[in-house]
C-alpha cells in the first residue's frame, strides 16, 4: 500500500512536532525537579532559612525557594516562558534573549532548549546575574543601616555613669549619631532617584486605573514583575514616590537634615567633645565653643 503524495512529510512533520513537545516538557519537569519531586524535609529547612533572612518577604507570601530545582519561578511561569520564546519564533520577531537575575539558571536553560528545539541557531540567550551599578548602590544603602545600627549599640551597651545611679549615651556617640542621622536620609534619596529614574513619574495615577477594564489588562501585562504581582509593584513604586516624591517627602527631608540642630554646630560639638576627652591635643576650644559648652551644662 503506497502513501499519498505528502503524507508522509505530513506525518513527519506531526512526529517533529510531537517530539519537540515532549523534549520541551521533559526538560521543564526537569527543571523544576517535578519528575523526583522536591523534599519536604530540606524545603522545610529552607523555608525556615528564608523567613529568618527575609521577614518581610515571607509574612506576604513569597513562594518557597526549592532546595533542588534549577529554577524558583515555578512551572506556570516556565511555562509562560516558553510559549513567548515559541511565539517570538513563530512570528519571526527579531532579537536575542536576557535574563536578569539568574540564580541556578533553570529559565536560560528552558530559552536554550526552545531554540536548540526549534533548530534556531542565529539567537543569543544572555544570561545577567545582576547589575553592578544597582548592587553597589544597595550596597551603600545596607552601609549607612550598619552605621546607625552600629552606633545606636553602642549608645545603648556602652553608656556613662550619670547623676543618681543612672547612665546616658556617652557623649561622643550622641554627638556622632546627630552628625550622621542628617546625611543618612538625604543620602539614601539621592539614591533611590538615580537608580529608579522616571519609573516612579510613570505608574498608574490612582487605584482607579486597577479597577479600570481597559486598563487594568495591560498594567498587569507591562507591571508585573519576576516575584510580584502588577499591583503589588504599583503599590511599592507608589509608597516610594510618598517617601520622596510628595510634598510629605520633601519636609521629611528638611526635617530629617535640621532636627538634631544647625549643621556647624553638630560638627563643632563633635570636635569639641573629642578635646574633652584628650583625643584631640591640637588648640584649645575657643571661646564660641567654651560658651556652648557651658550653656548646655547649665541646661542639663
């Protein structure tokens, strides 16, 4: 018996197709450790791990980081991933891949399996663990919460003997502290604006727009982000633009760099108290500080 004409590149074409699939999902089963499956034991461990190192995180439902998956994004996601890549080729758009953020690589994986699958040889898949600018930054913004953290220690396990039993902050850590707590805020704005830029001026204008029909569809395509939902980012990007953005953040600013008194002054009292002490044997205080000295001992 003898095939029509073109069945057979039919049928080969069916059985391409078939076997690409399975190869597809054999590899996200892979990905995710769905085909062992991963253990209750070592998850528990590592959920207990998160919540300790990420309170916040885990008290609003982040998912599980899992102890064997090449990925954490789950397989709805990987899934989601994959039909894109399949459409950018099917349409023939042009253009490589990234991913940023790669932890065990299982996405970069699945993106390289789809174009090995597909035969597709002339695309890139890049693969961008993190940026170094924006890392350096949070990097400076853990710096200044280890200073204050530090220092306020420091005021509270290392005080001096007062009047009636009692003690208080040694001097030179309170005088520190009133210097650093009116650069600390303005410091950590400056960096907010550089690294987010205009993506604070450019969400959604009121809550309204999440209840709209028209809208609502494309904030939750162009939003969302890799471990949030679209409105969970627009509720962060708003709550920062409040922070320093609004007439709110513009005085929590000025308040924050004048509350512990004129900028001169704070200095002048750290140099001041470091003569007292002896750490400093250069001039003796002048009598502008002498002065100072004085009417805050007559105030205390």
């Amino acid at each position: 018996m003898t095939s029509a004409p073109g069945q057979s590149e039919i049928a080969n074409a069916d059985d391409l197709t078939r076997l690409r699939s399975r190869y597809l999902d054999l590899l996200e089963l892979s990905l995710t450790n769905g085909i062992y499956g991963e253990s209750r034991l070592e998850t528990g461990m590592r959920a207990l791990v998160q919540r300790l190192r990420h309170p916040y995180l885990t008290r609003h439902g982040a998912q599980r980081w899992p102890a064997r998956a090449h990925t954490m994004i789950g397989p709805v996601r990987l899934r989601h991933l994959r039909g894109l890549m399949e459409r950018t080729i099917a349409e023939g758009i042009p253009g490589d891949y990234i991913e940023t953020g790669v932890w065990r690589g299982g996405a970069c994986i699945l993106m390289r399996g789809v174009l090995a699958a597909y035969g597709v040889r002339s695309r890139k898949v890049i693969c961008a663990d993190s940026f170094r600018g924006v890392q350096a930054a949070l990097g400076e913004i853990l710096a200044w919460r280890h200073l204050m953290r530090a220092i306020t220690t420091a005021m509270c396990l290392d005080p001096e003997p007062a009047p009636g039993g009692t003690v208080v902050p040694k001097a030179e850590y309170a005088s520190t502290i009133k210097m650093f707590a009116s650069e600390c805020w303005p410091a950590v704005r400056r960096i907010f604006e550089k690294q987010l830029a205009g993506s604070l001026l450019v969400a959604p204008s009121s809550y309204k727009d999440l209840k709209n029909a028209e809208l609502r569809p494309l904030i939750e395509k162009y939003y969302r982000g890799s471990s949030s939902t679209a409105e969970e980012r627009v509720k962060l990007f708003k709550l920062i633009w409040d922070a320093i953005g609004t007439e709110f953040g513009a005085r929590h600013e000025l308040y924050e760099i004048n509350y512990s008194g004129n900028n001169e002054q704070i200095r002048l009292d750290v140099l001041s108290g470091a003569r007292r002490s002896g750490i400093n044997q250069g001039d003796p205080p002048s009598p502008l500080e002498e002065k100072s000295c004085r009417r805050k001992a007559d105030a205390s």
